[in-house]
C-alpha cells in the first residue's frame, strides 16, 4: 500500500517535471532543480549534445512517422537545405508505410526506434514495455531510443538503456499542440537552440499545420546563423 502511494506521488511529480521541461518553449521558466531532479533520475538520458556546445551543429529529430501524407514533404524540406535528420520511427508505421521508410534511408537519415505502437509507458511493466521496444527493433535495427510522451518509468528506462541509448531532447516546437501557433512553434525553436540542441518536430498529420510553417523557417534560420544539421550516430 505505502508503496503503491509512494509510486502514484512519484509519477505526478514525474508527470509535473515533464510539463515544466515543456512549458519552458512556451516561456514559462521552471526552475532549474527541475531538469536536475529528471537527470538525477534519468541518468542514461540524452537531453543534447554538451561535447557540440561549441560547435555550430544542431539535431533535428521527427517523432511518430513515416507517414503517407507527411514523410515526402519533410524528406523534400530536408533536402533544400541539405539538412540530415533523426527519424523516431514507430514499428507498426514501418510496417504499414515501408516505402516512405525506406526513402527516409535512401535520403540519408538515420532511423530510430520510437517503440512499436507508441506506448505510454505508464501502465505497463519493464517486460511488456521492452517487447515493444523490441518489435520495433526487429524492423528498425537501431541503438537509439525515444520513448513516447517522454513517459518512461525509471525501471523501464534502466532496461531500455542496457541495449539502447535512450535520446530525449533540449528543444521542443510542440508543432502537436493545438494550442501553440504557426508562428509560437518557429519561436519555440529559433529562441531555444544552441550547439549540440536536440530538436523535436513530428511526421504526423495532427503537426502538420505548425510543423510545414515552422521547419522551412527554422532551417532557414539555421542556415543564416551557419548551423548544420546533421543525424544523430551513436
Ligand atoms: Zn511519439
């Protein structure tokens, strides 16, 4: 029972961290303990690239695809500015849309497993959670981890990360939300980013609207500033 209280109280606070980390692209600053109390936790998690820091490179990263409606567009975008991405690719999306996977590796990117039917891992044991993981891996083949909707218990990600390196991010456009504008979404990444960022985009048709404003705009921003972009290979 204590326990079962004590795991429930850790999860709000966990669930309360998470919208903190996110809210900080919409300008509400949470405190700094917050980020520390995550990677206290979260120790194998990637939040950005600190050996890139001085470096003028920049990781664009898209969640949930490939998609029939979005995956071209994005791979056509990528291109004008000869721009190479992290695709967070989920199994069951693989198997449905293996052309437009197969045109994300023909481009050049790298694919990434992002499980594979996007598991909210709250409500699932570490054993179920990692056969997911590895239905995806079975398609995908690769060392990198996202987990979806950033929820991951610490059992979970303990076992994910003894055979994959688990990648979160620094810097989130939230071209999901319905509440966030074309316009915010640019400014969640243009104000955010510095060397060695993570950047998080979805290939998805609910992202759509913001994100085919906003990844023409960031890119071109990057490009003036003299940032590349480049894949994320572990
Ligand atoms: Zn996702």
């Amino acid at each position: 029972m204590y326990k079962d209280n004590k795991n429930f109280l850790f999860k709000k606070y966990y669930y309360l961290c998470v919208e903190f980390l996110n809210k900080r692209t919409m300008n509400i600053h949470p405190p700094k303990f917050v980020k520390r109390f995550i990677k206290h936790l979260y120790p194998t998690m990637i939040w950005s690239f600190n050996s890139e820091a001085n470096s003028k490179k920049v990781f664009l990263t898209f969640d949930d695809g490939p998609t029939e409606e979005i995956t071209y567009w994005i791979l056509d975008t990528l291109d004008k500015y000869n721009a190479k991405a992290t695709f967070f690719c989920l199994g069951k999306n693989v198997e449905q849309y293996n052309v437009q996977y197969n045109e994300i590796i023909r481009r050049g990117h790298v694919v990434a497993n992002h499980t594979y039917s996007h598991l909210k891992g709250w409500g699932f044991d570490a054993g179920s959670y990692m056969q997911d993981v590895d239905m995806a891996n079975d398609l995908i083949g690769s060392n990198i981890f996202r987990p979806p909707y950033a929820r991951i218990t610490v059992a979970q990600a303990r076992r994910v990360s003894e055979r994959y390196n688990i990648i979160m991010w620094d810097t989130l456009s939230a071209d999901y939300s319905n509440v966030v504008t074309p316009r915010q979404c640019v400014k969640n990444v243009v104000d955010n980013y510095k060397g060695g960022s993570i950047v998080v985009f979805h290939d998805s048709i609910k992202a759509s609207r913001n994100m085919k404003y906003a990844l023409p705009r960031v890119l071109e921003d990057f490009k003036k500033k003299g940032y590349s972009c480049e894949s994320i290979i572990l």
